[in-house]
C-alpha cells in the first residue's frame, strides 16, 4: 500500500531533476563553461534531494519543522522558475518547455500526499477491527430495518382486520336496528288499530275480569330492575304477628340465622310483607 504514493512522488522527483538539470546545462551552458552549469543544477536538485531527505527523517520521527519544509519549497519554486525562464526564453517550441515546468511542484506536491498517507495510515489488526465494527453496525441496521417492516405490515395486518371486525359489527347493528323498527312499527300498528284494541281488551277483560287496563308497548331499551315497593297497600300481618314469625325464624337454627337467610325462609314460607316492615321486625327481635 505504501508503494501506491511514494513510487509516483519518486519517479516524478527523478523527472524534475534530470529536466531541470538539463535545462540548466543547456540554457546556463551558453552563457558560461558548462562546469559552472553542471554546479548550479547540481545544487538546484542537491539542495532538494537535501531538504527532502530531512524532512522525510523527521516524518520517520513523527515530527516536523516549518523551516525545512519552507526551504524544500524555495527550491522546488526555484527549479520551476528556472524551467519557466528558460520556457519564455527558448527559440525553438517555447510551449512545449513551459508545459513541463510544474514537474518540481508536482514532485512535491506528491511527497506532501505521501506524507499524508503515512500520517493517516493504520495497521492491518486496527483496518480489520475497523471493518469489523462497520459489518456490524450494517448488520444492526439491517435487522432494525427488517424488524420495523415486520411491525408495520403486523400493524398494518391488525388495523384491517379491526376495521374489517368493526364494520361486521356495523351491518349487524345496522340489520338488527332495521328489524327491531319493523317489528315496532308492527307493533304500533296492532296497538292503534281498532280491532286489534277491542281483542286486546276482551282477552284482558276475560283474564281478569273487571279490569281493563290500556295495552301499552313494550319498552325497547335498557331497563334497570326495580326492587318490591317500599309500602305495601295492605299488610296482611300486624306487626306483633310479624314480630313473632321473624324470631321464630330466626331460631330455628343454632347459630341464629342471618337477616338475609331470615327473609329468604319468610317468603319461602309464603309470607308477604315490605322490606321496610321486614327489616323493622328484625331489629327488634335481634
């Protein structure tokens, strides 16, 4: 993986170099003996082979100075503007000289990636723990996913089931409604009519004689149970008579009975008297 960055940053280096010591020779050797050419591009690429080579000692370190790095690119400035003066000054294909002039800042902008790289780079145990923890937190993310599809089609199951249920419900209330008015309407009918009132009236006249009471409908609706009525028009036993058949009652068994037992064995008995008189009567006896 290292190769993948520093062999780009070195042949490009290689690349600079040769052509920028060759652009000195040939440009410099005109002016001057080429010994004081070769010198000068030995020392533009010397200089940067130097301050290269110590920067990337203090990276092997894990440090790093400002002014090494400064220097580094004065030179790597200085080789690009040599190539570019001579590209501007050249007779033959100018063009062609100034479209290779960024080779030294290229150069090192490469050994900046590469320094990047080994910044950032991590060991084969801390990628593959990495790798780890990302498979699993797709795995969870996939299962969370999964698990909330399956409720919301559960969901989606029981609401239209409940609504289903519910409008079963509605047609059968609706039905049993519309059966419940006809069967009232007949009835209503039954008890206007007047052949129907005078049957009625003949068969309760017939059951009890002297009595003719309005036939009424019957209550459709929730009705509550009434108790026996609190008074009753006429007692049949005086309250010394009624005193007497609760206590007898009452001790018919040892333990004495209770006062509901009491009243149950009373009216078993074939006694009639009010809840008020009953409960009276057993408080004085007990």
């Amino acid at each position: 993986m290292k190769a993948k960055t520093v062999l780009p940053a070195v042949a490009m280096t290689a690349v600079s170099m040769v052509l920028t010591l060759a652009v000195v020779m040939m440009w410099l050797g005109t002016a001057v003996p080429w010994p004081v050419a070769l010198v000068v591009g030995l020392g533009i690429d010397g200089g940067w082979l130097a301050t290269l080579a110590y920067e990337r000692r203090l990276a092997a370190q894990g440090d790093h100075n400002r002014a090494v790095t400064a220097v580094g690119w004065s030179f790597g400035v200085l080789a690009a503007g040599v190539l570019v003066a001579h590209a501007l000054t050249a007779d033959h294909s100018p063009g062609a000289w100034l479209a290779v002039a960024w080779l030294p800042i290229a150069a090192k902008a490469l050994w900046l990636v590469h320094s990047l790289w080994e910044r950032t780079a991590l060991t084969p145990l801390a990628l593959d723990a990495i790798r780890g923890i990302q498979q699993e937190a797709r795995d969870e993310a996939a299962v969370a996913r999964a698990r909330l599809r399956a409720e919301a089609a559960t969901e989606e199951t029981r609401l239209t089931a409940v609504t289903e249920a519910g409008a079963r419900v509605a047609r059968v209330q609706a039905e049993t409604a519309q059966t419940l008015a006809g069967a009232w309407s007949t009835l209503e009918s039954a008890r206007k009519g007047e052949e129907t009132g005078r049957a009625l009236t003949s068969v309760t006249s017939t059951v009890t004689p002297g009595v003719t009471p309005r036939w009424e409908l019957p209550v459709w609706g929730p009705s509550e149970p009434i108790g026996a009525p609190a008074l009753e028009t006429a007692p049949a036993l005086t309250d010394d008579a009624l005193d007497v058949l609760v206590d007898e009652i009452r001790l018919s068994q040892t333990p004495p009975l209770s006062y509901r037992e009491m009243a149950a064995r009373f009216r078993a008995a074939g006694h009639s008297a009010s809840e008020v008189r009953l409960r009276a009567a057993w408080k004085r006896v007990a």
